[in-house]
C-alpha cells in the first residue's frame, strides 16, 4: 500500500470537467474505493490501498457525474506481492516474546544499516505491520502474560529501539502491551527507554517519555485514518485524495 497509481485513459474516456473517476478494489474479504486527482485531460493519479493480504484484486475504474448513473469504465487486475517488509512484519509478530528469535534479531544491531536505510526500513515494516490481521488477543511482551515485569527478556520493543525505528516504536505502543514494555529489562539490565538514551536517540527517547508525544511527522503529515466498526477513512494529504475501506 501507500504507492502512487497512474491511470491513463484513452481518447474516448477524456470527459468534461464535471465527471468524478474512482478506483474500486475488490479483495476475498476486503473493499477499497479510492478518489482520483487530475493531473491532465488524459491522467489520473491516486494512492494504492494498503491490502489485508497478498492476492490479485479486481479493480475497476469507475466515473460519476451529478444526476447520471456511475458508469464502470475499464476492469483490470491488480496484484499485492509480498516483498520483504511483509516478511519482516510477519516475523516479528510472530516472534513475540520468543526469546530465542528476539535474541537472533540482535545481529542486525551489528551490522548496523546506514541511517538512510534504517529510515526506509522504519517506514516499510511499520507500513506492513498496520495492515497485518493481528490476531485479537495478540500482545507486544507475547503470549505468556504469566511473567512478570521482574523478568529480565529480550522484548519487540527493544528491538525497535535498538535499531532507531521510530515509526514502529509508535505502532508498538498503541499495541497491548506496548507501554509495558518500557520498563522491562533485558538480560544486560537495558530497557527500551534507556537503550534509547545511551544510544543518543533523542526523538525516540522523547517518543518514549513525553506523555503527549505525537505520531511522528511522515505519517501525521502524510495521512489522516479514521476509523469506525469494519469501515475505514483514510485521507492522503501530498495528493489530497480519500480511500474508504469496508470489509466484505
């Protein structure tokens, strides 16, 4: 999701001003509809949906105008791959608390990615894992609520803030379990808002700390989601155009 499509239409379906066109998605399970922007007569741009799983979708590009019926211009398929964001974001959900798979993540810390790569890394993972289906009961610490914040484990959040992701630090706080995290220790005594702070990560530090911390600017500036029961409202400011998604 969140990719910049182009429609080119064919001489025939350049219209007046006054027509509207939209793009509707359809999945196994879910529906997005999309508004478009004019770039010319002949263009259209809007943003790709972030999907609930990886399929080819029908999509149909669709025109209204006031006072006629809308009208299905052209029918094509569009395909939602599952690239390595996904794969990540999978993995690390599944991991929670698994020790063992928290722990192996730690090599990434030693070859650590340059600062334009950790960003990019930052916005792809926490991209995929808002559009995971999580399940209901799913918690940042894991599935084992039984232990105590006494035990010393390796967490999902340390492992955000050991890289510098803020965007996924963020999601994981929103998450149950998030802000329980910070104050567990690892085995070396580190937690996440400390690893922070000997890291010199001031934004995640304040992310962390400051109870009226904000969602870090490339989304908040970005987009705008509302949510309500299974429909949701997202508006993209850059290309000021809305998507509704409604579950099937």
């Amino acid at each position: 999701g969140d990719s910049v499509i182009t429609v080119q239409l064919t001489e025939e379906d350049k219209v007046e001003d006054d027509v509207v066109f939209y793009l509707v998605f359809t999945g196994s399970t879910v529906q997005h509809c999309t508004s478009t922007r004019k770039i010319n007569p002949g263009s259209l741009e809007t943003i790709s949906p972030g999907h609930d799983c990886c399929e080819t979708v029908k999509v149909a590009l669709c025109a209204s105008r006031e006072g006629h019926p809308v009208l299905i211009v052209a029918e094509e398929s569009f395909q939602f791959v599952q690239d390595e964001a996904y794969d990540a974001a999978q993995f690390l959900a599944t991991c929670a608390g698994n020790q063992q798979a928290l722990n192996f993540t730690r090599f990434l810390d030693r070859s650590r990615p340059p600062a334009a790569d950790v960003d990019f890394l930052d916005e792809k993972v926490a991209l995929a894992f808002r559009h995971l289906k999580l399940p209901a009961e799913w918690n940042v610490l894991g599935a084992d609520q039984s232990l105590t914040e006494n035990v010393p484990r390796e967490t999902l959040m340390h492992f955000a803030v050991r890289l510098g992701l803020l965007r996924l630090t963020w999601f994981l706080l929103q998450q149950p379990g998030g802000r329980g995290a910070l104050s567990i220790h690892n085995n070396e005594g580190a937690t996440p808002v400390s690893l922070a702070l000997e890291r010199g990560y001031q934004k995640l530090h304040q992310l962390l700390t400051e109870e009226e911390a904000r969602e870090p600017d490339s989304w908040s500036t970005l987009s705008h989601t509302v949510h309500s029961g299974d429909y949701s409202v997202k508006h993209h400011r850059g290309l000021d155009v809305y998507m509704l998604t409604a579950e099937a």
